[in-house]
C-alpha cells in the first residue's frame, strides 16, 4: 500500500512588485506518493520553479496548504521549516554549488554540520554516499578537478547523506551535455527503484521529463496536465546501448 508523502490543496502564491500583483500559482492541488519519480515541466514563468520552492520548505504560499509527510508546514515557523526541511529534503541544483576550496568528501558532510548525526559518522557516512554515486576514488579531489558530470555526482552524493525521503532536483542535467544527462538520470532512476527514494524532477527538457514515471505539466500558474509518462526511458538501457555503439566503433 503506498502512502502519502506530499498534498497540496488550493496552493496560491502571490508575489507583490510595487502596486502589482504577479500569480505565480493558481489554487493547485496535487498529492505525491512516497517513492514516485515526478517530474515537472512547463515553460519559463509557468510557476513550476515556485511550486518547486514551496515543496522544498524554502518559500510559504499565499494561501492554500502543504503537507509533506503528514506535516501541514503552514503551521510551521522559521526554524521548524529549516528542521524538516534538512531531515527529509534533500537537493540537486542546475550548477551543482559546490563550495571551490573545499574536497568532494567535504562538500557531501556540509549537510551533517546541521543535523543531529553524530559528528564520528560524519566522514564515513560522506564516503558511503559517494560509493553509492560511483564517486569513491574522488573522494579527496576538488571541484575545478573534477567534470561537471562528477560534480553532479559529488552534489547527488551531499543531498543523500542525510537520507531523506525525497530528492528534489532543479534541472540537474541543464549544465550537461547529452551522454552525461543520461548518466546522471540513471543515478536518479537507480535511487528511485533500489531505495524506494522519492524523486521530484524539474526541467523544460521533455526528453528528460521522459525518464520521469509521471509528469505534471504548468503554464500561467496551473496545473494543466498530470499525466503519466508517454514514453519512459530506462538510463541504463540508453547507456547499455551507447556503450555498445562505442565499442562497435573502437573495432
């Protein structure tokens, strides 16, 4: 039996610029199930980067509810939006957001700093993190030694050391060139379906919206489509197959 991780219900966001009012969301209700690979696209200005804000705890509605994990956050404070948002949250960014001086096996322990996990487990929990991201050899490298495809690894392998219960994923693979788009969503779809990890993906790409199991689509604020996959693609099978081809090169 699933259960309910995300609901949202007549969820409104209004952004005030001088006399102006801007909808960036109109009354959108929706609901998540724990282990749901999601993702959602929509044009510039369609509100899906809003609605990602809103999900993430960074920002509050207008008006209408949130609940993540049984939690209405609108009855939340400052600090306690902060504290589920470090236990149950974590993220992947567009431009990774690495900090430069600092080693990969580093930049994944920055999340424990503010959690409540004892600081001896710090470093070999960071490490584990990366093993599961095919970062465990790199783990003393820098940012500016390291592909932006390693990079991303290296900020996949930061949003899981503090095991959440879902990943949310702002255009992960913007940066990226084809091959490792395709790589690093077969990390996402491996987490998804190995360790039952919640993913919310956020992209323009409708190719890799397809990797997603469900897409919800914006424009203007609303949800206009909510639909599942037309054609999934497996990353793995996409990579199978590249290899393939490389070899039958090579000879």
């Amino acid at each position: 039996m699933t259960k309910e991780l995300i609901r949202v219900e007549n969820l409104t966001k209004i952004y005030r610029m001088g006399d102006n009012a801007v909808h960036a969301l109109h009354c959108v209700s929706l609901r998540i199930e724990e282990g749901e690979f999601v993702a959602i696209m929509g044009p510039s200005g369609s509100g899906k980067s809003t609605f990602m804000n809103i999900l993430s705890c960074l920002d509050r509605p207008t008006s209408g509810s949130y609940w993540l994990d049984g939690v209405d956050t609108s009855r939340l404070d400052r600090d306690q939006l902060a504290e589920i948002r470090n236990r149950k949250v974590g993220f992947v960014f567009q431009n990774y957001q690495l900090l430069a001086r600092t080693s990969a096996v580093e930049n994944v322990e920055l999340p424990l700093l503010y959690s409540d996990v004892p600081e001896r487990e710090h470093r070999q929990r960071s490490m584990d993190a990366l093993r599961e991201v095919g970062m465990q050899g790199r783990e003393h490298h820098h940012p500016n030694q390291l592909s932006g495809g390693q990079q991303q690894r290296v900020a996949i392998a930061r949003a899981l050391v503090t095991r959440p219960q879902i990943i949310m994923a702002d255009e992960p693979t913007g940066a990226l060139d084809s091959h490792t788009s395709v790589e690093i969503m077969a990390i996402l779809q491996k987490l998804n379906s190995e360790q039952g990890l919640s993913v919310v993906l956020v992209t323009h790409e409708a190719d890799i919206a397809q990797y997603a199991r469900r897409i919800i689509y914006f424009k203007d604020g609303f949800v206009v489509r909510d639909e599942g996959a037309r054609e999934f693609r497996s990353a793995d099978q996409e990579l199978a197959v590249l290899g393939t081809a490389a070899e039958g090169v090579a000879a």
